[in-house]
C-alpha cells in the first residue's frame, strides 16, 4: 500500500488552476516515528507549496487565511498526517500534526484498528474536499474579478510632416 503512495505523483486542472499532488521523499522512512525527529524537509516543502499557490493565483499573504497544505509521512505502518498554514494576524507559518493512523498489520489488530484508520482516511478526505472548494471559490473570485483598466497614455507631440536638413550629414 505504500509503493502506491508514494509513486502517487498527478497534475489536473480545475477552473484554469493547476492542482498538483506530489510526493516527496524526505529523511529516513525505515524507522518508527520519533518526536525528536527532524522534519525540515517537509516543512520546505509544504511552505514552498503554500508560496506556489499564492504566486498562481496572484494573492496576498492576507488571503491564504484558512488555507493549508497536508503532508504525510509514512513510516510503515504509521502514517503521520501534517499541515501547514499561514495566519496573517502573526506573519507566521504553523506547522500542526493533524492525525496519526496506524494500519492494521494482522487479523486481531484488524478488529479495533481497521475502524479507526477508515474513519481516519473518511475525515481526511472531508478535510481535503472542504479545502478543494475553498480554493476553487478562491479562483473562480479571482479569475471572474475584472482588472483595473490601464492608464491612458500621456499626450505626445505630433511629429513634423517636412523635416528640414540643411547639410547632408553623411558626407565627410
């Protein structure tokens, strides 16, 4: 199951926005989940997205207010679910831990595990459709908002009909 996330790399377009889901590998997948461990990577990675997002659409930072971009680490069978935001009121970026699923790995594991990591990947996908509509009412506000008109452009004088020379200026 996870060689499929992480081959998981797709581009689609809605509303004249490019959406991209990618996947990014980033430090040591092989050991277990540790608090101490160092998630820099990720957190480039998810703020570039933000950054990418708001260069699309041509937003202020203002405007990124409830908008968030989720990153998974995966580890086995722990799955670390992130997210990362921009509030305006601080200039600042929050990094939060959303949740933590843990995918049965034997049939008696399967009797109270199953259940939660089912609800788990349901409240996700509620969480990922929610912000899907938020950004495609974003563009669509910003794509149907009219652009100022330009400016008129500053009188110039006429250019004489009959240029006078009195010498010609090529001759040496």
């Amino acid at each position: 199951m996870t060689d499929l996330l992480e081959e998981f790399d797709s581009t689609f377009e809605v509303y004249g926005i490019e959406k991209t889901s990618e996947s990014t590998n980033a430090g040591n997948t092989e050991i277990a989940h540790d608090e101490s461990e160092d998630h820099t990577a990720l957190k480039i990675e998810l703020k570039d997205i933000l950054d990418n997002l708001r260069d699309v659409l041509h937003l202020k930072k203002k405007d990124l207010e409830g908008i968030f971009t989720v990153g998974i680490q995966v580890n086995r069978y722990r799955w670390v679910i992130y997210s990362m935001t921009y509030d305006p009121s601080t200039n600042f970026y929050y990094f939060n831990e959303m949740m933590v699923l843990v995918i049965p790995k034997t049939p008696s594991e399967m009797g109270y595990l199953l259940v939660d990591f089912i609800k788990g990947l349901l409240g996700l996908r509620h969480t990922l459709l929610w912000l899907n509509g938020k950004l495609t009412q974003l563009a669509k506000q910003k794509y149907s908002t009219p652009s100022p008109g330009s400016s008129p452009l500053p009188e110039t004088s006429e250019t004489p009909a009959v240029k006078r020379v009195k010498n010609n200026v090529f001759v040496i």
